[in-house]
C-alpha cells in the first residue's frame, strides 16, 4: 500500500510534502540568495564573452546556467505549489513577493547570455553546435538561433523593448476587464455575483434551464464591455503585425511555427484535415440532441453530462490508474507509484485551495509534484491519468536530460498526459462492470477530444480571420470580430448546434487571443497525434513500449518532427492526420451506441 492511502474513501487527507523542494520559507530564502549571487557572478564572468568560447568554456557556462535554473526552478516552486494548495497561506503570499523580485534580479542578469549566444556567426556556432562537449544541449543551442533572421541590431531591439509596458497595459486593461465582470445569478441555491469563469462552469450541470440561463447570463455581462475588449484587441494585434513586418515575418502566425518548430505547411496540412472532419461531431451533436430529447441541441448543451457514471473514490481511481500503466509498462509505472509513495500528490479539495489540476515539473533535480482536486467522479479519474502522463515525462526527461533541455517543445507536451488518459481509457472499456459508466466515460473523452482538435482550430481561424482583416487595415470592431467568430463558428457547428444570439461576444473574454497568438492548434496537434501513437501501440503491441520510453526521455533534445519522426510519423505526408482523426470516429462509433 502507498504511503499516501488516505483513511477515508475520498482524497481526506491526501497533501503533498513540499519539504522534498525546499525544507521551509527560511531555506528558500537562503537558496534564492546564494543563487542571485550565483547569477550575478555568471554575469561579471561571461558577459561580452559569448562569441569567444570555445567548446569546453562553453559546456562550463552551460552547466552553471543549468545549476542556476534548477535552483530558481526550485524556489519558485516551493511558494507557487504552497500558494496552490492555500491562498491564504501568508507567509508564502511574502515570500512570493520575495521570490519574484529575485526572479526579475536573476533574469537580468542571465538575459545576455542566449541574446549573445544568438548573435555569434554561423560559421563560429556551428561547430560549436557539433561539438561532442555540448551534445547534450545540441538541440537546445541550435534551436535557440532560429530566431536570429528575425532579430534586429541591438539598439533598435532595445527601442523595441521599451514600448512593451505600452503592450503590456492592454493586456493588463484586457484580463482586469474580464476578471471583474460579475452578474447576479441564481443556481437554485440563491442569487449571488458569479464570474465569467463560475458562469462558464455550469455548462458541465444536469440542471438544464440552470445551464441555458447561465450562458445567457454571461453573454448579456458580456455585451456592455464589447467596444473595450476588442479595442484591446485590436490594438495588440496591430502592434503585432508592426512588429512582424519590422522583423521580417512573412505571415501572422510565422512566429508561433518557429517557436513550436513546425513548418506552416505541416499545420496547414493537420489543419485542413481537421476541418475535413467537422461533419464528425456534427453527427454527435445530432445524436446528443436525440438523445436529450431536444430537436436540435442549444450551445449550453455542448458538454451537458448524458448519464453520470459510478463514484471514483481516489483509492480506486489510483488503482484504475496504476493498473492501466502497469500493463503497459513497468518503467512508468515505478515512476508514478513513486509520486505517490513519496507524497508528491495533493488530491484534496479544500477551502482556500486553487481549482483544477496541474503537474509541476519542479526542477531537471527535482520530482515532479501533482496537486488534484479529486471529487470521486469519472472525471477526476481521467484527471489523476493526466497528470501523472505530464509527471512520467517530467521524471524520465529529467534523468536523462539536462535543466536547459528537459523541457519537451510546446507541441509534445500534452502527449504523455492524453496518452496516459488513452491507457486508462481502453482498461475501463476492456474491465468496468458498469455499462453506463463505460458510456459516460466514451461520452466524456469524445467530447473533450472533439473541444481539443476541432474548437481550438477553428480558433486558429477565428484568428487568422481578424489579423488579415486587420492587416488590410480594418479595424478590428466588436462587430466585425462578432461575425469572423460566428462564421468559423457555424462552419464547425453547422446545423447540428443552435448558437444564441450573445455568442457574437464568445470570443471576447478568451485570454489566447490577447496573450499568445494562434497557441491554440498545438493542443490539436498534440492530442492528435497522442491518437496516433495509441493507434500505433495497438498496431505495434509490446513493440512500441521501448520507443515510447524513449520518446518520453527525449524530453525538449529533439524537435517535434524527429520525436513523432522516429515511431514512423511523418509529418510532412498530409495523410499522417488521417490515422488520429479515425480514432476519433472509432470512438464516435461508440457513442452512437448508446
Ligand atoms: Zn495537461
């Protein structure tokens, strides 16, 4: 039995020791110091050095950069994961304030190095970039230089550095608009002020009227604060395509595939399949109505529940978990009875604690932790598979890569965690007694699979829509962002989905658009192709295991292309997105069961 068995049958009494990360506020303190120094004496040695290291020097700085971030790392972990678990807790509210200013300190001084590292020759990197000494950060160094055609001379880079707080007060105006919107609404339980994100939430109740009145309730708080939320917009994405045109960008959304080190014709290619399939949860949502018993199924219906499924009590829920990994290897599963034995989890809903679920890395030195809000419901049970997918991958790339190259590229990091929710998905089919619970559950991942690969491209059109339009300079009105939205919107939906008149204002409150351009398609391309590498282990059986290991280790020393690349996935061939997509429809198949 782990360490972490909690007495009664939900998660009581499930916390995680954060004594592993730091021992208390007073050690963080001491390590946050030694470090800064750390970072300030990296800079009075290397600073103007950069283009004259050699292979060795190099190496040297690189492992003092990797000792400096997991320190950091580890700092800022210990206060973020003890404010997680309780906003209340002041003695880390201080220390947060601490920790930040000592990030801002350390940044400072660390900054020059990647921006002098990006500005040495090609003809003085690239041997350098070969070089055995540094193999292990290879990839780390050379993707580091793909922005370098994009960079400008240092003194125009330095104007441009300074209009951003000009930027940043948009996004600020944005998120402070959006976070203090609230309506009076009644849920049955007496009329209180609720948020943009607590009206958003009663999509997932049984209580129909209560989700039809709540969407209806937001759009109306929405409506008065149209003309500022979209001259936010409008201004971000203007300073954006100045910014792109000055540094050279040829598209809008060129920027995002250099980060996530895409080509644009691979996700135009996954893009244009997707949309091919849009008839797919049309044909769900059909169904659902039926099912419902609606003739046509409202927006507030999207992710009602059809049917609950039983309780999952943590304890099984874990063991559901532990045994789906199990199966499929022993490797991971060591490394995820490891999070529990040593109390690296906090499963507890409390008062005071943060919502939802995450896996932190902590730091390439560290264990990963995973706070969790388990519920006993089927949910929570997909949820504990989640993290504990992101949690083997954190724990596998960290043993075998360095602090500056564990980090798996934007695109591959929700891999492991839809990955490992496909292990436990296909034990419950293979094992749960309970029939309606296998409905519920085919029901659930369907749904989640079709708002992650089709919703979230055809945001990546909404947006592409409204910087071309403002690229041929119109302004980006309430209006005109209202029908680019309900267009893609409708192209999606088509008949099968009754879209309320306030869903004009369903672009306005999401925070992608306003932060990180076009992010959204890296969650279809990775939930995509963790359909496929499933499919491919069904092919492959035990074949696979070994790769995957692999794959997970790999962690951010390859990019994407050659990660997916080595199980055969080529993501040049239009074709490659077929084999996802299918999955998809094999699971859709399913639930037309019902
Ligand atoms: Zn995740």
């Amino acid at each position: 039995m782990t360490a972490l068995t909690p007495s009664g049958p939900n998660a009581a009494g499930v916390h995680w020791d954060l004594s592993l990360i730091c021992s208390d506020v007073a050690a963080a303190q001491q390590l946050l110091n030694e470090t800064i120094a750390a970072a300030e004496a990296f800079d009075a040695t290397y600073r103007g050095t950069v283009a004259t290291l050699d292979a060795t020097a190099l190496a040297a700085a690189l492992a003092e950069l990797a000792e400096i971030s997991n320190a950091l790392h580890r700092v800022r972990s210990y206060v973020g994961l003890r404010r997680s678990v309780d906003v209340n807790d002041d003695e880390a509210r201080d220390f947060e304030t601490v920790v930040d200013q000592g990030m801002v300190r350390a940044g400072n001084a660390l900054r020059f190095f990647d921006l002098e590292w990006i500005a040495v020759d090609d003809a003085v990197a690239q041997p350098l970039i070969d070089a055995p000494e540094l193999a292990a950060n290879r990839h780390h160094l050379s993707s580091e230089r793909r922005f370098r055609p994009h960079v400008l001379p240092d003194d125009q880079e330095r104007m441009l550095s300074e209009r951003e707080p000009v930027v940043s007060a948009w996004q600020n105006l944005f998120a402070q608009t959006v976070s203090n919107i609230r309506a009076p609404f009644d849920d049955g339980t007496g009329e209180t002020e609720k948020t943009v994100d607590e009206l958003l939430s009663y999509v997932h109740t049984t209580n129909r009227p209560v989700r039809l009145a709540a969407l209806e309730t937001l759009y109306v708080a929405l409506e008065p604060h149209g003309d500022v939320l979209s001259t936010c917009y409008d201004s971000i994405v203007a300073d954006r395509l100045t910014m792109d045109r000055l540094r050279g960008y040829d598209s809008p959304i060129a920027p995002r595939h250099l980060s996530n080190e895409l080509e644009p014709s691979w996700v135009d290619a996954m893009m244009e399949a997707i949309e091919s399939r849009y008839g797919m949860a049309q044909r769900w949502f059909t169904k659902k109505a039926e099912l419902m018993g609606l003739e046509k199924l409202h927006l507030a219906d999207q992710y009602a529940p059809l049917g609950e499924g039983r309780a999952m009590p943590y304890v099984e829920a874990c063991g559901i978990v532990e045994d789906a990994f199990g199966r499929f290897s022993p490797e991971i599963l060591r490394v995820s009875k490891s999070v529990f034995d040593e109390q690296r989890v906090d499963a507890e809903p409390r008062q005071g604690k943060r919502g939802g679920a995450f896996c932190a890395s902590v730091a390439q030195d560290a264990q990963p932790f995973i706070m969790l809000n388990h519920t006993d419901t089927l949910r929570d049970l997909m949820t504990v598979a989640h993290e504990l997918g992101h949690g083997m991958h954190f724990a596998l790339s960290s043993e075998r890569q360095t602090a500056l190259s564990m980090h798996a590229p934007l695109a591959l990091c929700e891999v492991p965690s839809t990955f490992a929710e496909l292990l436990v998905f296909d034990r419950m089919l293979a094992e749960e007694p309970d029939a309606a619970t296998r409905m519920a559950l085919i029901r659930q991942e369907l749904e989640s699979g079709f708002a992650t690969v089709f919703r979230q491209t055809m945001m990546v059109r909404y947006e592409q829509d409204a910087y071309g339009a403002r690229s041929e300079g119109q302004a980006l009105t309430k209006d005109r962002l209202a029908e680019f939205w309900i267009a893609r919107n409708k192209a999606y939906y088509g008949d099968s989905m009754e879209l309320p008149e306030g869903y004009r204002r369903g672009w306005s409150y999401i925070p992608h658009f306003i932060n990180t351009r076009f992010y959204t398609y890296a969650y279809a391309f990775a939930h995509l192709a963790s359909l496929t590498l499933y499919a491919l282990y069904r092919e492959d059986g035990d074949a696979f295991v070994g790769p995957y290991l692999d794959f997970l280790a790999t962690g951010g020393s390859k990019s994407p292309g050659e990660q997916l690349g080595a199980f055969g996935i080529d993501l040049a061939d239009a074709a490659t997105w077929g084999k996802g997509l299918d999955e998809m429809e094999r699971m859709l198949e399913l639930a037309l069961e019902g």
